[in-house]
C-alpha cells in the first residue's frame, strides 16, 4: 500500500513538473516571438528612432564584455582587467578586415596601410570570429605568465598587459594608422546583429556553466586548494575561463567598432576595464542575468542623465552646467544601489520563468494582507 502511495505521489510530482517545463517552454516562445517582433519594428522605425536604437545596440555590446569579464572574474573567482585590451585587439582587427579597400586609402592619409591589409576585405561574420580568435590568442599568450598570479597582483598585471596592447596598437601606424584610429567602419552590426549575438553567447554560458567545466570554475572560486585536492588541474581551467573570455571580449570589440563607426587607441583605456567591471558588480558576481541588465541599466543611465551636463533652471535656484556633473551623479547612484545590494542587483542567481511566478505570488499575497488588515482593522470586525 505505501509503495502504490509513493508512486502515486511520484506521478503527480512529475506531472506537475511537465506542466512547469511546457508552461516555461511556451512563455519562453512567446518572449522570443515578441522580442523578435520589437526588433523588427524597431529596425523599421516604427518605434524607436535612431538614437534609441544606438543605445541598444551598445547595450547588447556592453552585455557580451561584462560576461566575458564575468566568466573570469564571477564564476572563476580570478580578477582580472584585461577587458579594454582585448576588445582593442578584436575592435581593430574586425575593423581592418571590414573597412573597403577604396576606404582605407582616405583613412590613411599620412602613412599609407601595410600592402598585405590594403585590398582585404572580407564578410563581417568572418571578420568578427577572426577579431575574437586574435583576441583570444593574445589572452593564451598573456595567461601563461599573468595566471600564476592571485588577487591585486592579477588584477595589476592584467591591466599592465592591457594598457601594453594599446601601447603597441597607438605606436603600429602603417597597421592601425596610430592614434588618428579607424574611421568609416561600415555600420553591419544592427540590432538583430547584436541582439543574436548576444543571445548566442547568453546561451554557450548557460550550456557551458552546467557542464564539468563549469562545475570546475565555480569549484575553483569557492576553494582552490579543495579544488586541486579533488584532482581539478588549476592552471587549466584558469587558462580556459581567461581565453573564452578574451574570445567573448574580442567579439564585443568588433561590435562596438561597427555599432560606433571609428574607433581610436584612447577609447579603449584602463576606465573602460573599470566601467565593465562596474556593471558585472552591479549585476552580480556570477550572474549572467545580472550582467545582461547591469548592462543595460549602466548603459541607459549614462544617456539618459546627458541632460544634466547641460545646467538645470528649477525655478527657485539655477544650476549652471558643470562638465562631469553626469558622471558625478551617475556614481552617486551606483554607489547607493551597491550599497543596499552588496552582492549585486541578482547575487549569483538566474531568471527563471518559476522565480518570477514566486515573486508574483509574494506579491499577491502581500497586497492580500495588506488589504485584509484594511478592510478589518480591530482583527475581529466579524464577531
């Protein structure tokens, strides 16, 4: 009799359970159809403009380096801040390998390009895998030396070899044309570009993360030491984790130079490294969400606060305009939002179709508590 209860009770466990996964499936394909549908009236200009359209596409930008420092930093617990350098590298070489030949000869004016690069012009696909693999070369290149390394001491030698690479970017002229930069970079890398992209690297770091590699970085973050007794090889896994994420880096890289259209050695500084890192701790550690919306809130913020580098008239008092006064309060309110949130906007949890359902039904029954005590204040109206 209690085998014939437990099976029972087992079924409707796993028939509940089916209905969850098919309810999550369905919702998942009406989110994909719906998004899919904004893009596409988006590109139209049905509803965004071109400038709103801009600041999503450097959104999807901006979510594919702060997942590929989060890949190094959060689930492998190694602080690095070689983001800048490497999405120089992938930016500059997708660009090269874009720009029409007719192009390049404006481009460089005062020293001409290298012959080998001149005529070479290859599709935006191609280009952006081969800015990522160069990207990703350079990271196994500087890995062997940086990765013996723990904490500040990474965290320092990471930065030295980013700023290294933009050193080297500024001062090869007839490759990179030197601190003039790249201009005309064809403007491929629309918002289905970077949307698809950015779902695409969404979904390897999900697939990934459940695998035994995965399972090893986040092993490797919590303890090291418990890591390598379990017979996890360290440098291996640190050397993976640090190559994917230059790879990611390099393809954000290549996107930012087509999202923008010109590109210099300045604009990858050691800030850029800073700004990526805030939003991975903005998002939270660990957190591929997190990074996808720490993005989008940081990249948001900092357009939609222009105004107040403008001055403000609020009447009673005029504010005159100070340059850096978006900056200043932009990090007042970081800084407010970490402060409350130590581990991040979402720690190192995920979306989850069965998450929101829960925090829906909290609400509800918060809001249902809330009006019970209303509509009976004493606690016993009905007596």
């Amino acid at each position: 009799m209690n085998q014939l209860e437990n099976r029972n009770a087992y079924m409707g466990l796993a028939g509940r359970m089916s209905k969850k996964r098919r309810r999550n499936v369905t919702l998942t394909i009406v989110f994909l159809m719906l998004l899919g549908a904004f893009i596409y009236c988006a590109s139209k200009g049905f509803v965004l403009g071109t400038y709103e359209i801009r600041i999503l596409r450097l959104c999807g930008v901006y979510s594919i380096a702060a997942l590929s420092m989060n890949l190094v930093n959060g689930f492998t617990g190694q602080f690095s801040l070689g983001q800048a350098g490497f999405m120089a590298m992938g930016a500059y070489v997708t660009s090269l390998l874009i720009i029409p030949a007719a192009q390049k000869a404006a481009i460089y004016y005062v020293h001409p390009i290298v012959p080998w690069l001149k005529d070479v012009q290859i599709p935006f696909l191609f280009a952006l895998l081969i800015g990522g693999l160069v990207s990703a070369l350079c990271a196994f290149l500087i890995g062997f030396p940086v990765l013996r390394l723990r904490g500040d001491y990474l965290a320092i030698a990471t930065l030295g070899f980013s700023e290294i690479i933009r050193i080297i970017l500024t001062n090869a002229i007839p490759v990179t044309n030197g601190s003039l930069g790249l201009k005309n970079i064809p403007n491929t890398a629309n918002l289905w570009w970077t949307t698809i992209v950015t779902a695409v690297v969404i979904i390897f770091l999900l697939r990934m993360m459940k695998t035994s590699y995965g399972r090893a970085f986040k092993a490797i973050r919590d303890d090291d030491i418990a890591a390598e007794a379990m017979g996890i090889s360290l440098f291996k896994h640190k050397m993976i984790a640090f190559v994917i994420g230059g790879f990611l880096a390099g393809i954000s890289g290549g996107l930012l130079g087509s999202v923008v259209g010109a590109i210099t050695p300045n604009y990858f500084r050691f800030t850029l490294a800073y700004e990526i890192l805030l939003i991975v701790v903005l998002g939270g550690m660990g957190s591929i969400t997190g990074s996808v919306i720490g993005a989008c809130i940081v990249t948001i913020a900092k357009e939609k606060l222009r105004f107040l580098d403008a001055g403000m008239n609020l009447g009673f008092v005029k504010i005159p305009p100070i340059d850096g006064m978006r900056m200043l309060v932009f990090s007042l309110l970081l800084m407010i939002i970490i402060l409350f949130y130590r581990r991040g906007l979402f720690g190192s949890r995920e979306f989850s179709w069965n998450g929101l359902f829960r925090i829906i039904r909290r609400i509800g029954a918060w809001f249902g508590r809330l009006f019970r005590r209303r509509g009976h204040p004493e606690g016993g109206a009905d007596a």
